[in-house]
C-alpha cells in the first residue's frame, strides 16, 4: 500500500515535471550557431571568449527572433583539415546557418570554398586578413554568403599613397617583406600609387635574415626615386634603410605600422628620420568604441588588448541582429541579405549592449533598418563583405612615436573609393 | 538524419585520402625501413602539382593550364614523385634518423619555398579549380557522395597495388633491405637503388593523397603543408600497425575519427567553463593514445604478418 502510494507520488511529480517541461520548451526554442576559433592558441581563446560575451549579451535581450542562442564553439587548432571538419559538423550535425571563423585566412578560406558556400550557409569571420577573398567575391564565388570584420591590408596601403600624394613626391620606390601580410601590402600600395599618378620605380621583395640587403638597394637607387616606401619589420628595416642611406637614398620614407617601434629608431638615428612619416590603422575615436572598452573591461577584468578582440565581437552582433531580421528558421542565405539591413548609414543607430541589441530588434521588428555602432565603430561592408577602418599618421620624434594626423572613417572610405 | 550521413560521408572521404597518404608512408618505413620524415613536401608536391595543372589562371601566378581533371591529377602524382627522385638520389644514402633529419628539412624549405614564391601563390595559398563535374552534380550532398566513390576507388585500387608488390619478390627484397642491408648487398641486390624506387613509389601515392585532398578542398596554402600533418600521418601509421596495408589505412580511420570525435565530444558535452579549453584538452587526449599505443602495443593494432617466404607457405 505504501509503496503504491509513493510510486503514485513518483508518477504524479514526473508527469507535473513533464508538463512543465513542454510548457518550458515551447516557451525559449535554442536556436544554434556555429563558431571555428583556435582555443588552442594562446591569443585565440580571448577572441572566443569575446564571441561568447556577445551571446550572451543577445540572449539577455531576449533572444534572436524568439529564441534563446546557443553558440557551439570548436577548435580549428590552426589546422584547415581539423578546421573543415569542425566546420562541417557543424553545418551537417548541428544543423548551424551562421559560421563565426576562423582566424587565419588559410583555415576560413577552405571552409568557405567547400564547406560554407556549397551548404549555403553564412560565414563572417573576425580576423582574416587576405584579399584572397575580395578577390572570391568579386567572382562572384562566394554568393554573398561571406563577411568579416578585419579590415584588409589594403587601407594602410591606401594611406601609405595619400601620405606620398600629399607630400607631393613625383616617384617611389616600394621595399616588401616577403611574408603574406608584405606581399599582400607591397602589391596594394604599388597600384594605389599608380593609381594617384605617380611613378613606381621598383617594387622589391626583402627576405628576412640576409646579412646585407646591398643588392636589393642598389637595384631600388637604379630607378633613383623622390621618397621610398617601407612594409618592413624594424630588423630588415634597420639595415635596409641603413644601407639605403649610405649609398644616398634619399630620406623620404613612408612605412607601414611593422615600423613603429623604438628599437627602429633608434637603431637608424634620428637625424636621417626628419622626412619620415608612418601609417597604422586606429581603433574608432566614436562612444561606441569607447563603450565597449568599458564594457570588456568589467566582465573580463582587463582592457581588450589581444588582437581581433574589439572585431570578434561586432562580427558576432552583426551577425544576430542579422539573424533577428531574417526571423525563424532562416537560411544562410537569408540572414546574410540581412546584413545590409544591419549596417545601413541611414538607419536608426543602436549601440553595441543589451539595451541596443533590444533597441534594434524592435527597429527590425517594425521593418525598418538599424545603423550598428560597435566596438569598431560604425561598421559597414562593401560588396565583397569587406570593412574598412579609420587609420592615422604617425613620426618619430626625440621623445618616442607621435601621432600626426587621424583620417576619420569616412576620410578612408571616399579615399579608397576615389582610387578605384 | 541528411544531416549526420552527409558528416559520415565527408569524414570517411578526407580518412580515405590521409589512408593513400598512410599506405606511401607505410610502404616506405613498414616494407622498407625508410624514415620520411618529410611527408608533407611529397604530399603537398601532389597537391600544388593538381592545382597548377588544373586550375583556371590568375593574375600574377604560374599555372592555370586547366588541364583535365585526370591529367592533372596524375600531372600531380608526377610532381611528387620528382621531388622525391631529387631529394632521394641525395639523401638515399642516409639511414635511419639521419635520413629523417635531412627528409624533415626538406619538407620545412618545401613550405617556405610555397609561402615565398608568389608566383606559387605565395602565403595566401592557391585557389583551386571549379571541382570537376560540378556543374553536372551542383555543389551538395550528392556531389560529396561521387567524390567519396572516387576516392575509396582510388583507395583500393592502391591497396591492392601496394599488397601485390609486397607479396611479389620485389616485396621481399625491401623486407631484406629492411631487416639487414649487408645481407641483401651479398646475394647481388643493389640496396640503394632500390631504397630509392621504394622512396619514389611512396612519395607517388602520397602525391595522390595530396592531389585529392587539394581536389577535395579547392584550395591549397602553406597552413596546409606545416609539419603537424608529416606528425599526424606518422601516428595514424604507427597505432594501425606499421608494415601492415589493413593496420596503415585502420589507424587512419581510427586517429582521425579520435581527432574529430574528441573535439565534437568535448564542444557538445564538456561545461562551459571548459569550452574554451578543449583545443588543449583534445591534443592531450590523442597524446595519450598514442603514447598508450607505443607502451601497450607497440606493433600496432594490426601487426605486420611475417611470411618466411611465399613457397615455404604454399609447401606446408
């Protein structure tokens, strides 16, 4: 008797439970994303985190159209094949429509050419720097399905030309470091200085750890450029410019960031560095920014520092908002049309937080178009998924580096535009 | 459902092309007793060889000859065994870990040759071809399903091939060489200039591997060439049973399920605290394996079968 009664008991509180759980789970549907990061590296578990962060920032909020987010991270290892096949799992098994990843072009470029684009699924990566794929997009190959908040090489590039543009020199010579961040930087500021009218002397490859980069100078005086034009790291650079003096180069330099270092100075002396002007992009002077620093900083108890930290997390929202305004159980292919309804200059502007995450959704509801200020700034993508950033000018001085001029966002986006 | 056989389906095809890549390596340290340490310079020689050969041109790079798919591939399998004639007629000589040393650095300057020479693609990599037979197929499941087919074709018709050649005298000559040089120089064989077709019929069907792989993915860098693969290779081959075809091309599915299955495993039930930790936690899991593998079991899950000789058997 007893213990038909307990199991009475038992049954009723299971069937009780039961119900509440239907009750429950029609209530907060999971809705899964998929993100390939490398949580192997040292520098890659922040930009995981980061993504996480923005998760759970939108699950506070409310969800993505009606539902709870639930982000299913794996390794890529800095491998492709472990990359892909993460990726694939994702995409067959998890059924995911959204890919955050990877970080390094090698790893997002064969996911996106036989796993992403063949599923019609979208990618938005927030690291991967090469023009690999521009150049994807611009044959169309990608169906619109990629993106990435990293902007490419090419807007140093770009200010590297403005800078020799507006000192007026007539003919450069442009040094590389045969790496793929040099190649890929070395050939953009060679046409972007055609481009402008002037004369490309030589474009020259410097192989690191070379005891004596005589040749390579000597064949750069041949063409006896006005200024030169450094994507170099401060070892090579040193000696380059060393050696480019002392056979009578002339001091006009204009370098990309790699340069921008105390040791490279002081290694050349200051008084062969009066004409020299360097570039780097900057993080956005705009409040959202600004907010996200804030807001990092309390939840992970330290400043963003780590790179593509302040990317990871706009590709992450960009991509949700995205998703909210493709609403339930849309296609890859849906949520990446929405994109542009994201990241609309003219739309209403959110900020990159809870409050702005609910903000949009009721923007997107109501069918209009939200302008997303984030971490970055006010992002947007060209035609090919590409973004841009603001970048400045920078000099050497007695006391260390200093800054010469910001070029807004809107200053290097027209420039860029100009140039094609 | 579509879901997990389409998963089935793409990993048995990338576990099939590293077994071809297994079964090279095994007929040159299981059969032959050659330490490649370089596997990835003949693999990724088959699969830059593929894309070159095949691709559709681009600007400012060697290649886009747009071979047929076929040619390509073989054009590809030609590559790898080029490199590996060269890097043989000079390193043959080498035994043992010396001859690891010199095969290791040279697939290291492969890769730094690939990420330097623009004209090879450079860091960024080559793109490869439209997959052949796309338009046909489209870019879905049964695309992957054909491929796959051509794949495990290839995979047996070089099974078979390899089980052939060692169970032929030419077989039992690299066995010899194997076992004990001098002894194989004193009825007449030529040790070295068989070490070296060993080392080239290897390289060939790692060539293949890497054409395929190539093929699989349409794209091909550096990343792809680093060393972690020559390692990845070596522990599939050494867990399945080195001297063995069945062991070479089990521990290929075996490693590489483990590799995969630990990160899907860990992503899907590990707590969320230690997400972000199980890249770590996965690469200490396979080390264990292996080191496991070497304590417990050290011939592998299939051991070699040592035949005294084929007419000794027949006769019992």
């Amino acid at each position: 008797m007893n213990g038909l009664k307990t199991s009475a008991l038992a049954l009723g509180f299971a069937a009780g439970f039961a119900s509440f759980g239907t009750d429950a789970a029609a209530q907060d549907c999971t809705t899964k994303i998929g993100a390939v990061l490398p949580t192997s590296v040292d520098w890659g578990k922040p930009i995981a985190a980061t993504a996480q962060y923005a998760v759970d920032i939108a699950n506070e909020a409310g969800g993505v159209a009606g539902c709870q987010m639930e982000m299913v991270l794996r390794d890529t290892q800095v491998d492709p094949k472990v990359g892909v096949d993460a990726a694939k799992a994702l995409v067959d098994l998890d059924g995911v429509q959204l890919l955050l990843g990877a970080v390094s072009s090698g790893v997002s470029m064969p996911i996106l050419t036989s796993v992403t684009v063949p599923a019609g699924v979208m990618q938005m990566s927030c690291c991967s720097s090469s023009t690999a794929f521009t150049r994807l997009a611009e044959e169309g190959k990608t169906n619109g399905l990629f993106y990435r908040t990293f902007a490419t090489s090419g807007v140093q590039a770009a200010v590297g030309a403005m800078v020799a543009r507006d000192a007026g020199y007539k003919s450069v010579a442009v040094f590389y470091k045969n790496d793929d961040w040099g190649q890929d930087i070395g050939g953009l500021v060679a046409d972007d200085l055609k481009a402008l009218g002037i004369d490309v002397t030589a474009t020259i490859a410097i192989n690191d750890g070379q005891a004596s980069f005589r040749a390579e100078v000597t064949e750069a005086l041949k063409g006896n450029p006005e200024a030169i034009y450094m994507a170099l790291y401060p070892k090579e650079g040193t000696q380059v410019v060393r050696e480019w003096i002392s056979l009578g180069g002339s001091q006009n330099m204009i370098a990309a960031n790699a340069l921008k270092s105390d040791e490279f100075r002081d290694n050349v002396g200051m008084q062969f560095l009066g004409n020299f002007t360097g570039t780097d992009t900057a993080s956005p002077r705009t409040e959202s920014a600004d907010a996200f620093v804030t807001a990092y900083t309390a939840k992970f108890d330290g400043p963003p520092n780590g790179p593509g930290l302040a990317n990871s997390y706009d590709a992450t929202m960009i991509a949700l908002m995205a998703m909210h305004a493709a609403g339930k159980d849309a296609t890859g292919a849906d949520i990446a049309a929405k994109v542009a309804s994201i990241t609309d200059s003219n739309g209403t502007p959110v900020t990159a937080d809870a409050a702005g995450f609910s903000m949009a959704k009721e923007v997107l509801d109501g069918g209009g178009t939200v302008s997303y200020q984030g971490a970055t700034g006010n992002v947007q993508f060209d035609k090919n998924g590409d973004v841009s950033a603001p970048a400045v000018t920078w000099t050497f001085s007695e006391g260390g580096i200093e800054e010469q001029k910001y070029i807004s966002l809107t200053e290097v986006n027209d420039f860029m535009a100009s140039l094609n | 459902m579509i879901g997990v056989i389409s998963y089935l389906v793409f990993f048995a095809t990338v576990a099939s092309i590293l077994s071809i890549a297994v079964l090279g390596l095994n007929l040159q340290w299981g059969n032959t007793g050659l330490f490649n340490g370089g596997v990835v310079a003949f693999f990724g020689a088959g699969a830059y060889g593929t894309l070159i050969l095949g691709g559709t041109p681009q600007a400012g790079q060697l290649g886009g000859f747009g071979l047929p798919y076929l040619l390509a591939l073989i054009g590809g399998m030609v590559c790898a065994g080029g490199v590996a004639w060269i890097v043989g007629l000079l390193t043959i000589r080498l035994r043992h870990d010396y001859l690891a040393i010199a095969t290791f650095g040279v697939a290291v300057a492969f890769e730094t040759m690939m990420r330097n020479t623009n004209a090879l693609g450079g860091a960024q990599g080559i793109r490869g071809f439209e997959r052949p037979l796309r338009e046909a197929l489209g870019a879905g499941f049964t695309y992957n399903l054909v491929f796959f087919g051509f794949v495990l074709i290839l995979l047996i018709a070089t099974y078979l091939f390899l089980e052939r050649l060692i169970k032929s005298p030419f077989g039992r000559l690299l066995r010899a060489i194997r076992e004990d040089e001098m002894a194989a120089q004193s009825l007449g064989k030529s040790p070295s200039r068989i070490r070296l077709t060993s080392f080239v019929a290897g390289s060939v069907v790692m060539g293949l591997a890497g054409g395929l792989y190539a093929t699989f993915y349409a794209f091909i860098s550096p990343q792809d060439v680093l060393p972690i693969l020559t390692f990845q290779i070596w522990a599939m081959l050494i867990v399945g049973g080195a001297g063995n075809n069945k062991g070479a091309v089990m521990g290929t599915f075996l490693i590489w399920a483990a590799w995969t299955a630990s990160g899907w495993a860990l992503s899907r039930f590990a707590p969320l605290e230690v997400q972000l930790y199980t890249g770590s936690i996965q690469f200490v899991l396979i080390g264990f394996v292996i080191v496991g593998m070497l304590l417990w079991r050290p011939q592998g899950i299939f051991p070699e079968r040592l035949v005294v000789s084929q007419s000794a058997r027949s006769n019992k």
